[in-house]
C-alpha cells in the first residue's frame, strides 16, 4: 500500500491460504497467486518490475515459535525468493521479518541471509535496520527487521554506504508518542464499552 501510494503498481502477489486470499481480495480486489514455492506459481511472474517486497514467513525465527528456522519448511521460503531474485534481478528489493531474525542461532540465520543477497548482487544496510509503529507515535510495539537492498549496479560501485537506511529513515521518526487522547473517545455507544468512562 505504502509504495502504490507513491505511485508504483502492485504487478504479482502470492498467498497460500484459502481464507487469507479471500481477505486480500475483499481489500485489493484481486486474488493472489497460490503457493510460491511451486514451480508453475512462480512462472506466473511477469518480468520487468523495479521493486520485490516480501515477508517471508516468520514463525521459524519468532520468539512465540519453536525457532527452528531453516530447518522448518516455512523458513526456508528465502530461498525460494532467492530464486525469483536471481532470475527477475529487481532493481530493489524490501524484505521484513520478526527483529529476532537478527539473533536466531546467535545470528547465523541473518549472516546467511545476507550473504545470500550480496552473492545475488545486492547492497543493504551496514547494520540491523529494526523499527517498529512505536516510533512513529503508534501506540502499538510490534519491532520488525526490515532489509532494503539495491542491486549493485545501480550502486555504481559506491558499496553498501551508498545509502543510509538507517539514519535516513530515523530522521523522519516522530520522537514524542502521540498523547492517550488522541485515540480515546467519548461517544461510544454503550454496548461497545467494556467499563463505565472512556474506552
């Protein structure tokens, strides 16, 4: 949604799940592709397009799972989209996974991320780019790992400082959380409350 606002176009989107593609559809208005770890899914791909954002299936690397990472069939869904990488070469690419990525078996996951996408030909952060909707005055604390990358030779050379991720996204971090009541309010119909007073 954040990049069609910016004026990119949705071309290609892939979900598994029978009731989840069903939601997607009551909100984009289309359904997505099936199971992308299939063969004829990903031939569904259209070439051509600039940016791949995907947010592989995190339960392998979450604190609330069994952290089996890519010893669990979910988690070795990277590398299918190593796949696609490999064969579209985006010019960018947004990858975002749970913050505990970064520390899962005492960070081996994250370097063999990392190394996976230099070897593909792409730059990304010098350091964990983590945020979560708390620094942007939502009061809500979900931190993610996010990784953007640009291939290499749109880098011209210049190497993984080309662009500071981090400290440019910081920049623009609402420091002050916003105030209780500005998500409070007054006239909620009683049936709504779950207490006398505000809610």
């Amino acid at each position: 949604m954040a990049l069609q606002n910016l004026g990119g176009k949705c071309i290609f989107t892939s979900e598994w799940d029978k009731e989840a593609k069903k939601t997607y559809f009551n909100n984009y208005g289309e359904y997505p592709f099936g199971d992308i770890t299939k063969p004829e899914v990903k031939s569904y791909i259209p070439n051509g397009f600039d940016v791949l954002c995907a947010g592989f299936p995190c339960q392998p690397f979450s604190k609330g799972g069994f952290r089996n990472g890519f010893a669990d069939t979910r988690g070795t869904l990277f590398f299918d989209l190593c796949e696609i990488i490999e064969k579209h070469k985006p010019k960018f690419l947004f990858l975002e996974n749970v913050a505990n990525l970064v520390t899962h078996e005492k960070g081996s996951t994250y370097s063999t991320i990392l190394n996976s996408l230099d070897e593909l030909g792409y730059y990304f952060p010098d350091e964990p780019l983590i945020l979560s909707p708390d620094k942007f005055g939502v009061p809500i604390l979900r931190p993610r790992i996010y990784i953007p990358c640009v291939r290499k030779d749109i880098a011209k050379g210049k190497g993984s400082k080309i662009i500071k991720f981090k400290y440019e996204i910081e920049k623009y971090f609402v420091k002050e959380i916003a105030s209780i009541d500005t998500i409070l309010h007054d006239d909620i119909p009683p049936n709504l409350t779950l207490y006398e007073g505000r809610v």
